[in-house]
C-alpha cells in the first residue's frame, strides 16, 4: 500500500509542476517499472541483480523509487542493501576491495545505501538533466559470509524493486546563430539543445540582453549556464553570467550527437539572447576503400595475419595531394562478430598503422549496446626492427564520442575522460582495458611525440589492436567466466575459485595453497571409502541390491568430489553434470534403499519398492537436484512404510518389534545418532572454509550409519547361485531340510 501512495504523489507533483511552466516547454510524464528480484549475499559479480531503463532525448528530470521488502517474518536483523547507478554499462564494482588486473580501468559509480530496518523500506533518487540512453542499477545485499545455504531451508529473502518517472520535453528550442529570447526563473530554468557533427573542436554559445523587470543589480546577469548532461561521471560546463552577458566555450565536445545547454536563474525571471556557433579544427581527406575496390581485399580472419607494412592508409587521389597539407589521417576500420561478446577490430588494408609526428592517426570504432557487456581491450605494439626512436614515442589517446586531437592538452575531451598510452624503443607494447565500456563511438589518435628531434625518422608503423572479450584473459587459471543475462542484456563476469578472488581472479589474498587443495581433494574423495564396511556388511548378509547401491554410491562420490575441487587438484573421468548427477542419485537411493530393508518387507513388493522409488528419485533430481524435498521427500515416505510393518508386526506378535532391547541399544540408537548429528551437520554446519572437514565427516557418519542400522540375515536367505545347485557325494544327492535345517542322504 505504500508503494501505491508513493506512485500517486509522485505522478501528482509532476503534473503540478507540469501545469505551472507557463507554456514555455511542454512536458510530458512517462512510467517504466522491472519486476522484483531476489536479492542475495555478494560473492561474485553473478549475485549482484541488474536492471536497466531506458532514458529518451529532452529528458528534464528523472526519478527512481527503490523498494527492497521481506517475504516473512523471520527474524532476519539488520541489513544494508547497496544499490549502484552507472549510465551507458552496468557498474564495474567490488565490494570486497579485491585487487583489479594489469592495465584496469574502472570508472567511478554512484551508490545508494538503504537500511532494512522494516518488512519494507523505500528510497528515492532525483536526477537532473540526464543523459539520454541506457542507465543501468545493480543492487546486492551484504557481503557473502561463506555459509552455504541449502535449497529448501527457511531463510530470509530480500526482493529489490526499481521504478522510474520521468518529465521528458517534446517541444526544446534548438540554438543555431540566429539568437533566440528566452525567460529563466529561479523555479524554471530554460532548455536548449545543440547538434554538433564530426570533427568539431570547440562549441561556443553567447547570453546577451540579459534584463529583468526590476532591472539587474550593480549590473550584474544573475544567470548560470550549464553545457552537456548528467551521467554522474563526466563533467558539465558550468558558467556564472556576469554585467549583460556571457560566453560559454566548450572545447573538443561530443560528437555525432545533440549536446544539451540549460540556463538558470538563481534569484529573479530574467530575459536574455541566446545563440551558438561551431568550429571544426581539421577533417580528415577522403580514406578508405576507393570506388574501384571490393570486399575481396578485405582479409579473412582464419587465414594467416596480413603482411606488415608501411601504411594501411588509403588516400583519394584527387584530394589532398599534397600530404603536408593534412591535418589528420582517417584510417578504416573493419568490425567483426566473432561470438557472443567477442568483436575484434582490425585496420582494413593492413595491419600496421603509420604514424608520423606532423599530424596525428585516427581508428574509428563504433561500439553498440550489445558488447558492453564485455571487457574492451586495446594492446598497442611497436614496431621496432626498422626505426629507432631514442628518446621519441608515440602517444595515444582513446576516448569516447569524440577524438582527441590536440596533443598540446591531456587525453580528456569537454565532457568525458580519456585513456592514455604511451610505446617506445624501451616499451614497446603498452594494453589498456575497460570493463564494461560505455556504448559510443570510439576514438584512438596516435602521433608520434619527438622530445628533442626526431632526426630522421618522421614516420613510424604500430600495430592497434582493439577487441571485446567476455572476460579479462578467460579469468586466468583459478576463474571460469560466465555468461550472465537480466532480461535481455547479456553481460559476462568470473567466478573465482580455489581462493582467489577479483575481477579477473587475480588476487591471490585469499588463495588456498596447494597443500591446502591437495588436502580437501584426499578428504573428500577418500573418506567414501568408508562405505566399504557397509558394502561389507550388506554382502555378509546377503543384501545384494543394497550393496550394489552403496557401491555406485561410493563410486560417483569418490569421482563426483575428485572433478568438484576449485583448484589444480581436479580429476574428472566423465562429465561434471554427470557425475554430480549420479553422486546425488546414490546417496538418496541409499538412504532408501536402507529405511526399506529395515523395514523387512517381503522380496517381491521389497524390489517393487527399490525399483519403483529409484526411478522416482532419479525423475526428480532432473527436475531439481539440488531441491530439499529431493531427500526428504524418499526418506519421509520410506520411515512411513518401516513404521507401518513395525507397528504391524508389533501388534500382531503383541511385543515390541523389534523384539530384542540389544538390537535398539547397539545398533539401532548409534544409527540413528550417526544419521542425526550427519545431518546437522550437513544443514547447518557447513562453510566455504569448513566444507572439506564438514562433509568428509558427513561421509563417513552416513557410511557408519548403514552398518548399524542393516538388519540381520533373513534366515531363508541363501546366495543366488546356491539355488540351483545340490552336491553329490558318492552319487548321492545331499537334500536340504528347511525345517530342521538339516542335511540327509538319500
């Protein structure tokens, strides 16, 4: 119910705030809402939950409504639920304060913490002048505490729910030279908007005529002007007006896109001029394939690399012939999908990049919302056999939505940053990645930087390469990366084992050492040696199906635990799926087939029960293998049946049964001790760090359990190849008396 309240006063303040802009813009509210999920413990990148909304252009404010609420009433204490925003890519976080890989760069994100002190708890965050676009929420519940929580079992559950409404304009004035009159109000800032195309360097917009009704004080322009958006990591240009008017300059803006300017007044409605105008420093001469060249000449990713050479630029010969004369060189780039979250880029021509110290190289890479998912990853090698540089590199500079062409200012456009290389004679390779990288148009310009003089080198050849991959070098050996998906976005990350931890799996702070995996391998392997007493047992007294089970019990769990170890201690002879598959189906047929045999049912409705529940057992741990119900489920129904025949027998022979207060003394009380404090400690006890010592004794108390708790021999029992068998002696048959149990000649 107070969510709902919530929902109707937020839709009641923007239509108030709607009706009073007076005309000047139109705005209208637009909803989006993503069903609830589950919160869990953060361990790894795969329990952070994630949701994305969409941001549409001319969006005035936008506001989230976050509900993180309980299904029970358990008493589950006090938790903080974190909650990350990140616009363009999902958050690259780690909340345990791991180590990131070589050559890592994240960007900063903005969080949100919100107090479970309640059944429900909300929060709401206000934003204004986003960005258009995707923006992406990750929400996790407390770090993992290393307690492993079976599937069935009471426990807490958290359930995180996001909302977004927003006030989009449908009618903001477009600047251009012409000046246009506009009013600001302390309440309501007047909006513009801006397109710039490729190549423009600097973005200039001049405020002139600013008045008021009551006359402006000591002459002064009490105006703000705000140039860009709002992505909560990159910057906007702000100006304070002053005397009669302004002007804003915003050097190396975004290109190919429309680039917002808002003004505001801080203490009075104030009228003013406005108007822009752009500069475009230097374009590129025509490049790429020319009108006589076909796809032919571009180079087969499964052949052999292409040939090195001097340049991989093609220039039009009709313009620009005199090379001194460009400003900048364009190099084409061909995009290939490869597989999911794999795109590699490569120069179209060849696969050197000359690069000269007169102007500087440009690559293009166009980067959709599909592969931010991933991890880009840009390696940058010279080529040193021909040249040497002495004391001159080459410079890059990689950088979204606009290049950086000006190699007298760092690697930072207007609104954005940048990342910066650097390769020479003493490093010549130099590799930068980003996780998760934001869906725009990317920009590499190389140049090569002379210190002192360059001599006679003026021109060197470098080796770009530039591709997504799902994970940082396939998480290394201690990782496996794995494809996540929240509704239709797919997104990678690395599950570390064996200790390590990290993005990559590369910080080792936590790692387990080899004696240390060596040692979970033997225990959990060979304490499921400890049912060879019970296989034992089960053929002294001639329980042969149940032997035959308890030794494919033993046998998968053996080989199921030896392929389940997280480090290099690993041993698998068939599939992992498999094996974890007959390992579950083992133990639970074993416990069903032991309850059974106590229950001293006759062979016929005995092989029923066995054959019957086996294939029952093996249905549901397809449907669900890890469920409680899969083990309690056969146990429950098995002591029902052993119940019942004891009872049965019981009145029947009007005695307890069974009978001999020795049998439950020493037998079946130790069993059932073995099973309870077994069972304990499988439910409650286990830990990521105690799990080799927990489970190894959960072995062997169930195997211990199986040889206190099988009945005596069936005194009719006999071996099945004794059945049809009688000795002869003297050429006389030796004949069995069931009776007297005695043997005559006849």
């Amino acid at each position: 119910m107070e969510i709902h309240i919530l929902q109707v006063l937020l839709i009641w303040s923007f239509i108030a705030a709607t009706v009073s802009d007076g005309g000047q813009l139109t705005l209208l509210q637009e909803l989006a809402s993503n069903p609830a999920q589950k919160l869990s413990r953060y361990g790894w990148y795969g329990n952070v939950r994630l949701a994305m909304f969409r941001i549409p252009e001319d969006t005035v404010t936008a506001r989230w409504l976050f509900t993180v609420s309980r299904d029970n009433s358990l008493h589950c204490g006090i938790y903080n639920v974190t909650m990350y925003i990140r616009f363009g890519a999902p958050p690259v976080i780690d909340p345990a304060g791991r180590v990131f890989p070589n050559n890592t760069v994240t960007s900063p994100v903005f969080s949100l913490n919100l107090t479970m002190n309640s059944p429900q708890s909300n929060t709401t965050f206000n934003l204004s002048n986003p960005t258009s676009g995707d923006w992406f929420l990750a929400a996790h519940l407390p770090q993992d505490d290393g307690r492993i929580e079976h599937k069935g079992f009471p426990s807490c559950s958290y359930f995180f729910q996001s909302q977004l409404s927003i006030r989009r304009a449908v009618d903001t004035p477009t600047l251009g030279a012409t000046p246009l009159t506009q009013s600001a109000a302390p309440d309501r800032p007047a909006l513009f908007r801006v397109f710039l195309p490729e190549f423009v360097s600097s973005l200039y917009v001049f405020i002139s005529g600013c008045s008021s009704g009551g006359g402006l004080v000591n002459g002064d322009c009490p105006l703000v002007v705000t140039l860009g958006s709002s992505s909560l990591a990159d910057e906007e240009m702000r100006v304070n007006c002053s005397l009669i008017g302004c002007s804003v300059i915003l050097f190396t803006p975004p290109w190919n896109t429309w680039t917002r300017v808002a003004v505001e007044s801080y203490n009075q409605t104030t009228i003013f001029s406005i108007s822009a105008n752009y500069t475009v420093g230097c374009r590129p001469p025509s490049v790429g394939l020319l009108g006589d060249d076909n796809f032919n000449r571009v180079p087969d990713s499964r052949s052999s690399p292409p040939s090195t050479g001097n340049s991989s630029v093609v220039l039009d010969p009709g313009l620009h012939t005199n090379a001194s004369s460009v400003c900048v060189w364009n190099v084409p780039v061909l995009r290939e999908e490869l597989d999911v979250l794999s795109v590699r880029f490569s120069p179209v021509n060849k696969q050197n990049v000359t690069v000269t110290n007169t102007h500087p190289t440009l690559l293009v890479y166009p980067l959709n919302t599909h592969s931010t998912g991933g991890t880009l990853n840009l390696q940058l090698s010279l080529n040193t056999t021909d040249v040497t540089l002495g004391n001159s590199s080459v410079s890059a500079c990689l950088s979204p939505w606009a290049a950086v062409l000006n190699y007298t200012q760092p690697c930072h456009t207007a609104l954005f940053p940048g990342y910066a290389l650097s390769v020479n004679t003493s490093t010549p390779l130099s590799v930068i990645r980003l996780p998760f990288p934001q869906p725009a148009t990317w920009y590499l310009s190389l140049q090569l930087m002379c210190y002192s003089e360059c001599g006679n080198v003026t021109t060197v050849t470098v080796s770009p390469e530039l591709y997504v991959s799902a994970c940082i070098e396939d998480c290394g050996t201690y990782g496996e990366c794995r494809l996540l998906r929240s509704y239709s976005y797919l997104y990678a990350s690395c599950v570390c084992k064996a200790g390590w931890s990290g993005w990559g799996c590369t910080d080792d702070i936590t790692a387990q050492s080899y004696s240390r995996q060596l040692k979970a391998a033997l225990l959990l392997t060979l304490s499921n040696l400890f049912f060879i007493p019970a296989i034992i047992t089960a053929l002294r007294r001639l329980y042969l199906t149940e032997a035959s089970v308890y030794l494919f019990t033993m046998f998968f769990s053996t080989f199921y635990h030896a392929c389940d170890q997280p480090g290099v201690t690993v041993m698998c002879i068939m599939d992992y799926d498999t094996l974890q598959f007959c390992d579950f189906l083992g133990s639970v047929c074993s416990i069903w087939v032991t309850v059974l045999c106590m229950a001293r049912l006759n062979a016929s409705l005995k092989q029923v029960f066995f054959l019957l529940g086996s294939l029952l057992i093996a249905m549901s741990m397809q449907l669900d293998r890890r469920g409680l119900w899969n083990m309690l489920g056969p146990i429950l129904c098995a002591v029902l049946v052993m119940v019942t025949t004891w009872v049965h027998r019981g009145v029947k022979r009007r005695q307890c049964y069974p009978p001999c207060w020795r049998r439950w003394v020493l037998f079946l009380l130790p069993g059932l001790a073995c099973v309870l404090v077994g069972v304990c400690l499988y439910a409650f006890a286990e830990t990521e760090d105690n799990y080799l010592y927990t489970h190894s004794l959960w072995h062997i108390l169930v195997a211990f359990s199986v040889v206190f708790l099988l009945p005596p021999r069936e005194k009719d029992s006999t071996w099945p190849w004794d059945w049809g068998w009688r000795p002869r002696v003297c050429g006389y048959t030796l004949c069995h008396n069931t009776k007297n149990q005695l043997y005559t000649v006849t």
